[in-house]
C-alpha cells in the first residue's frame, strides 16, 4: 500500500484545485440522485419487480453516480451545460451493457447490441437485462445531441468484442495495450461527447488518453477479480505499474491545460487525482467502509455493483 500511496503523493501538482473539485462532486449528488430517479427509475420499475428491480436500481444509481463526477468535472473544463438526466441514462448503460457482454453468456450477444447500437433496431429481447438496455439506450438515443457520441460508441462497440481475447493468457501484450486504449479512450469520448458534441481533434486526442488511463485506474480496482474470471489486463499482468499510470495522469495536465486552458483544465486534473486516491483506498481497504448509508454523498462514494454478477473461471 505505502508504493500506491507514494504515487498518489507524486500526483500532488494535479491537487491545485481539489477544494473545488471536491466541493462540486459533493455539491451535484443531490441533483443526481433526482436525476437519477426521474430518468432512469421509472424505465427500471416497468421492466423489474420485486427485489431483482431494488437491487437493479442499486447498481446503476452507483455506477451512474461515479460516472456523474467525471463527467460534469468534463463539462465545467469544457464550459459547456450537463444535463444531469442523461448523464444518469449514460452511467446506467456503461454498468448494464459491459455486464451484458462480459457475463451474459450468450454467444449472440455481441450481434444484438451491434444491431442494437447501429440503427436501434433488435430482435425482442428474450430477458429483463436486454429489454432495460434497449429502454435506457432508446432514450439516450431520443435526448443526445451531435452524433460523436454515436459514432465513438460504435467503435467502442468493436473493442468490447476484441476484449473477449483477454481471457487468453496467450494473447501479447500490444494486443492487451490496443484494447485498453480503445475500451478506454473511447468510452471517455462517448460519455464527454455528450456534453461537448463538437470536440475538436485535439480535444479527442486528450480524452482518449484521459479515458485509458481512466481504464487502467479500473483494471486496478478490480485486478483481483479479473484474475479470477480468467480476464488479463496490462495491470494485472504486471506490464503496466500503477506508477506508470500516475506518469500518465501527470503528463495529461500540459495536455489539457492547452486544450481548454490551464485555470479550466486544473479542477478535472484534481477529479482523476480523486479517482486515483479512492481505487487506491478501495483496493487496499474494505469497499464497505465507504458507505455512509443511503445520503446522496454516501451513495457517490460507494460506486456500483455488478448488474448481473459474473461467472467465475473455474
């Protein structure tokens, strides 16, 4: 734990502006979790009952309340508005699809979301999971402006299905490399495409590299359960160190800085230093111990849970 730590202690430049960024990842909980339950609820409590329906609003409000930092941190260095509602819709499908398509089990999964994604046209779905996706992605659909967002999701799409090669042990490690750059800097630009559609190159450029180390900060979290599953990462494989991804985050500042400006780039610089500080104290700690009950703050820092849990290698 104390080299984990040192790295988060090699991060401290990007801490100028934590006060803000931790006054606003407090302040837009509340509002989220009212987002949350007038867009995402009632799509959720048509298609479940019962305790499946509880514990299915449990474990998107999480995810999708993490995913809320980020991405109104985006907004504010972007200077562009976040509607919070389909923030909440974005956040429940990144949970409900990557639990889809790791641990769905069904060979033609990956052909039902393409068709899903491509046209939203899908044969009808055949259990509750895919029928909440296709609701919730039918409305992203209805609200999101621009098309970058579609467009990075696609593409996103095809890296999910390339990622099934990380269950191989044979698989090399550029391979492992490419897939954690596309599952990551895209799925950055997919969800920060939703409040800033006109993105220009460079900015792209700059949340993709945002977004791998985003995903490299996720492999970390949860490398323990990879393992597990058979998944292989760069991280648990110990081809990527956590100092090497707090190398990332610091290099990203100058990065962002000529983006959107120093003053605006510094409150999403010390977000990804808050992101590394908490997977760093989870994965060391007890998740547990984060919860504070059911306050909005309390629920922010818990996260998600699976959506659908996951099978286990044997």
């Amino acid at each position: 734990m104390i080299r984990d730590l040192l790295t988060v202690l090699r991060c401290a430049r990007l801490a100028i502006a934590l006060p803000i960024a931790l006054k606003d990842a407090v302040a837009c909980a509340p509002d989220a979790v009212r987002d949350f339950e007038r867009a995402v609820e009632p799509i959720v409590r048509g298609t479940f009952s019962g305790p499946e329906r509880e514990a299915m609003i449990a474990s998107l409000r999480g995810t999708a309340l993490s995913f809320n930092v980020g991405i109104h941190a985006y907004a504010r260095m972007a200077g562009r508005p976040c509607d919070g509602e389909l923030v909440m819709l974005a956040g429940s499908v990144a949970r409900l699809y990557d639990d889809l398509i790791d641990n769905d089990g069904d060979p033609e999964i990956d052909s039902w979301v393409t068709s899903l994604f491509k046209a939203g046209e899908h044969a009808v779905p055949r259990d509750h999971y895919r029928r909440l996706l296709a609701a919730l992605y039918a409305e992203i659909h209805r609200r999101a402006p621009g098309e970058l967002w579609h467009t990075a999701l696609l593409e996103l799409h095809d890296y999910q299905m390339l990622s099934r090669t990380q269950r191989d042990p044979a698989t090399p490690p550029a391979q492992l490399g490419k897939i954690t750059r596309g599952k990551g800097g895209l799925a950055g630009v997919v969800l920060f495409g939703l409040v800033h559609p006109d993105m220009s190159v460079v900015q792209r450029e700059a949340v993709m590299e945002a977004g791998e180390a985003l995903q490299l900060l996720d492999d970390y979290l949860d490398q323990d359960a990879d393992l597990c599953d058979g998944i292989g990462t760069p991280l648990n494989r110990g081809e990527v160190s956590l100092a090497e991804v707090g190398a990332r985050l610091r290099a990203l500042r100058p990065r962002l800085a000529a983006c959107y400006g120093a003053a605006a780039a510094r409150p999403f610089t010390a977000t990804l230093l808050l992101v590394l500080l908490a997977d760093v104290l989870k994965h060391h700690g007890n998740r547990r111990a984060t919860r504070k009950g059911n306050t909005s703050l309390g629920l922010l820092l818990a996260g998600g849970t699976h959506a659908i849990p996951p099978k286990r290698a044997s």
